[in-house]
C-alpha cells in the first residue's frame, strides 16, 4: 500500500518511497538523521541528505535505535539472533567501541520464523515448542494479535517474543500478525481500518492463519485453532469467536473493548467517526450484537481498576451473554489496572489463560 511517512522540509520532501519514517533522531544543515524501514519487521537509523541521497547506517534483520551528541553516535541493536541488545559508540574520529550490557540474561531464545501473507503480506510470526520436531505431529494453533492501531508486535528482534515462545512450548504453535491498521506500514495502510475494525482486522488475522497452515501442513492443527489477546487484542479475540467461529474455537480476551461508544473519543473517532452521526458504524463493530452466536468457549479476564478499558466494556458483553443463555467464564482482577503490575498476578494469569485454552481445544 502506499502512503509514505516521510520527512519534509519547507513543504518539499526530502525521504524517498520506499523508506517509512518511524522517528527522527537528529537534524542538520545538510541532512536529517531517522529510524526508518524499508522492510517493515526491520528498523534502521538512515542518513537522508537534502540532495536526495539516502545512506543506511545500520543494515540486516534487526531493530535498531540511535542517539547522537555532538560527533558521538550511539547505536542499539536487537535482532532475531539472540534475545538482548548491543550498545556501539561511533565517535566521529577514532575506533567504534561497545558498551557491555549487563541485563539479566533471558530464561530462554526464541525461534522464529517470519512470514508475508495473503495480498497484503501481512507480516507473520510463526513459534513452535522448542522441543518440536518439524513433522512429527500437528499442534492446535495459538492466535496472538494486537492487530490494532499503534502497536507493532512482529519485529525482527527475538526479545519481542519471549512470551510468545513460553506459550508455545506449552503446547501451541502460536502465530503473531500485524494486520491492516498496525503501524510501520504508511498512512493508507493504517487508514484501511477506517469504519471496519470488525471486518479488516479480523479478516487479516484468518488470511495469516491460512498462510501459516500452507507453509506448515504437517505441523498445525487448524481444527483445534485458540485465540488470546489483550486490549485491543481481546477485543478481536473476543470477536473472532463470536464472529468466525466456523475458524476459531476458543479465546481468551483481556481487557476487551466491546462496546466501542464507551471508549476514548480521541482514539476512536479518528476511525470510526462520531457516534451521533454514524451510530450503524459503532453498531458494526461493536461486540453486544453478537452476543447471542456464541457457541465457543470464552474466558474475559477484567481489572475492576481499569481506567483505559473500564470494567464495564467486559460487564456489558457478560451481561448481553447470560440474557442470550451462551455460556463463558468471567475473570474478575480486584485492584488490577489495565495492564497488571503485579508479578505474581501476572504468573498466575498466564497460566490461568494456558489451563482454560488446553482444556477448550483438547491439548
């Protein structure tokens, strides 16, 4: 899709298509200094010169960052090689030295394997249990999207996907795709959303299982296909049962907006307009309609202290539920904001969310 994220100066701009702008790390008289990408799971810090040259300064399959002071540049790397990052100084003259990092090392190295699917070549991230023989027998398939505005999961850094690996050596092979509306794709591929969470989104997340299960015939499992996802993620796992459960069998959905008048107008109105003049738009795509065409195993999990998704986007949809007689399982979090900071709720969260999804799709 087009729709660059450039940097322009004076009206004119000065990064070329093919390059999407993700920030700008330093300006100068001749040139400007960005994070951008031409490969959208990789990030790189690229020198744009006013008279139109472009020179890289990072290169291969990574996500890297910069800070530059004075004639020192500091560059960070993550890649898909190792969990953890590498910190390099670059002072202007003299040789580039690094600065060792002593964050705890993780408690184990994802393998992933990258993906383009559908038209859209909608980047995918595939993970298998580490123990996995390619071959040896199907796994139920684990769908793990945000998939909406604003956040990116499918990088290419292995220490995005650390939980991502811990839930597939549960059992899972477990897919990650960043759909229409996720960032780092240019402006008509954010806008696709527009009016249609429930449509495009949720159409990307089947077209990247499809994908998946061509490319590994003899190791997925798509009658045994279970959903989870948080915040936005929550609301089209919540979604993809009510609405396709003829592809998805079981969700779990944290934090899900289910009813979309009830969420920030500042975020939702840039995509679905304003209530008042297109309420058939909010009816579209909000979750309460559905309600009645349950007929999967869903858990919503909920802080009752959620001041970004209130409590009641997930009491409405029960409610909706146990008027239409459709069974599910509510997780009410006493004191737990949007996202939990508690270590020990966190723990018992995940495996919570593991023992109702192997129990929903016979693992």
């Amino acid at each position: 899709m087009s729709g660059w994220r450039r940097v322009v100066v004076d009206g004119s701009p000065v990064t070329p298509d093919g390059w999407q702008v993700r920030g700008i790390v330093e300006t100068f008289a001749d040139c400007v200094i960005a994070t951008a990408s031409a490969e959208p799971t990789d990030v790189q810090v690229v020198r744009f010169g006013f008279d139109g040259t472009v020179t890289p300064i990072t290169e291969g399959q990574a996500v890297h960052g910069a800070v530059i002071g004075g004639p020192t540049t500091v560059i960070v790397r993550s890649g898909l090689e190792r969990v953890g990052t590498t910190v390099t100084v670059h002072p202007e003259n003299g040789e580039t030295s690094e600065i060792r990092v002593v964050a705890e090392p993780a408690p184990h190295e994802p393998t992933i394997h990258l993906l383009a699917a559908g038209e859209h070549l909608i980047r995918t991230a595939v993970l298998f249990p580490r123990d996995h023989q390619p071959g040896s027998h199907r796994l139920p398939v684990l769908m793990d999207p945000y998939g909406g505005p604003h956040a990116q999961r499918v990088l290419s850094s292995a220490r995005a996907f650390l939980e991502a690996q811990w839930l597939a050596d549960q059992g899972f092979c477990v897919v990650v795709a960043d759909g229409r509306g996720t960032p780092g794709r240019g402006h008509a591929w954010e806008r696709a959303i527009k009016d249609d969470f429930a449509g495009v989104t949720l159409d990307d997340q089947v077209t990247a299982l499809q994908t998946v299960a061509a490319a590994f015939p003899h190791d997925v499992d798509t009658s045994r296909v279970g959903i989870t996802g948080w915040s936005y993620g929550g609301y089209l796992s919540a979604l993809a049962v009510l609405k396709r459960p003829d592809v998805f069998h079981a969700a779990v959905a944290g934090a899900p907006v289910t009813e979309w008048r009830l969420y920030d107008t500042c975020y939702t109105e840039r995509y679905l307009g304003d209530p008042r003049t297109s309420p058939e738009v909010y009816d579209a795509n909000s979750l309460i309609p559905l309600a009645p065409g349950l007929e999967r195993p869903l858990m919503l999990i909920h802080g009752l202290a959620d001041d970004n998704v209130v409590a009641a986007h997930t009491l409405r949809l029960s409610s909706a539920l146990l008027a239409a007689g459709r069974a599910h399982t509510v997780l009410p979090l006493s004191g737990v904001t949007h996202m939990t900071p508690q270590e020990v709720v966190a723990e018992n969260l995940e495996l919570l969310q593991v023992a109702f999804l192997k129990e929903s799709l016979a693992v």
